[in-house]
C-alpha cells in the first residue's frame, strides 16, 4: 500500500473526486486510487465508515491521517507538500481562490441538478435550464467573465487547482451546448488539456 489513497466514486463522475485526483497529479504524488460504489452504498460499508466519519468521497488517506471534503484535501496537500504549488502565494490571491472554490461548491450546486457531470464526462445532454437554474448559471457566467476579463489564460496569472474546479462548472454548460460567452469557451478547453486532467478523462466509465 502506498502512503497516499485516495478514495473516489467507482463511476469517476465527482467533480470533487476529480479535483483531489488532479491535485495529486500535478504535486507529482504516487498514491493508491480506491473505487467505491456510491450507488451500492459503499461508503456507509462499516470499513469505510469507520475510516471516514463522515462517508464521503473524497477521502484521502495519509499514513495515519483521514481527510474529506476537496478544498480541504487539496489545501492541506498544498501545505504538506511544497512542490508544484495548487493555490496562489500571495495572501489576497490565495484568499480570493478559497472564496471561488467555497463558491462552485455552495451557491452554484444548484448547476448540477439540471447539469450533471454526466454532461461532461459521459457525454449526456439535458434539454434547457429551468428559470432558478439559469439564474445561477448567468451569475457563474458573469462573474468568470470579470475574472478573466483580460483573456488571461488562468485565473491568478498561474495555474492554480481553481482553475480546474471553474472550468468543470463552466463545462457543465458548455459541453450540454448551452449559451456561454466565446471567451470562455478557450478558458476551459485549456484547462481540460492539462496532463493530469487528461488522466481523469481517460479513467474507464460504464456506457450510459
């Protein structure tokens, strides 16, 4: 067993999962890759239970260390392991990064209701967004198309985790073929041809 696991989905569709599946890619990090099925259940199974109190994927394992929830996974990461920095340096940069990760994963989860990542990774496609979903999908728009306003290729000048984490939610329309401005169009295609991204991609998925 290697010092790092990561727990994911058995289908690999959890933006969550692919996020901390990333980040231990581009930190250059050997770990161990286990598969639960959450349709069956496994993650309430008393193994992994006991192990992750609070039954989620992702969870990572560090030796003795037990870790959920991806911002927190991907943070730590980045602290206990100083290579290929994951969020930016300086303090504000840093700070605004959390606040648009906290952001795709509180307010825009409403997205994901008519836009699953089946769009993106399966290949599904949803008829149009109902009246209370495209009104998050105009403030997700809107607020991208301010912090990249310069055509800027990522959010804070280098790559950063956040970068992935925003364009998965953007591909979630983009992918569905639903109305999103030209210049983010580029944005996300770029981040979806990184190595480690490619490497989630190309993990196997059951036809649907």
């Amino acid at each position: 067993m290697k010092p790092l696991q990561l727990y994911t989905d058995s289908l690999f569709v959890s933006p969550y999962a692919m996020s901390v599946f990333v980040a231990l890619h581009e930190k250059g990090l050997d770990f161990d890759l286990l598969e639960l099925d959450l349709e069956a259940g496994e993650q309430h199974h008393a193994g992994f239970a006991q192990l992750s109190l609070t039954q989620r994927v992702p969870t990572l394992v560090h030796g003795d260390f037990v870790l959920a929830e991806s911002s927190a996974i991907t943070e730590y990461l980045d602290e206990a392991f100083a290579q290929a920095p994951l969020y930016p340096r300086e303090i504000q940069a840093r700070a605004t990064a959390r606040q648009i990760q906290a952001w795709l994963r509180s307010d825009l989860l409403v997205i994901g209701q008519e836009r699953s990542t089946l769009v993106v990774f399966c290949g599904q496609h949803y008829g149009p967004l109902s009246a209370r979903v495209q009104l998050a999908a105009t403030k997700l728009l809107e607020a991208a198309q301010t912090w990249l306003a310069d055509g800027r290729d990522c959010l804070f000048g280098e790559w950063s985790i956040v970068d992935v984490d925003l364009a998965l939610m953007l591909n979630r329309l983009i992918l569905n073929g639903d109305p999103v401005p030209p210049g983010l169009q580029p944005y996300a295609q770029r981040q979806w041809q990184r190595p480690s991204v490619l490497k989630w991609l190309a993990l196997p998925r059951p036809a649907r």
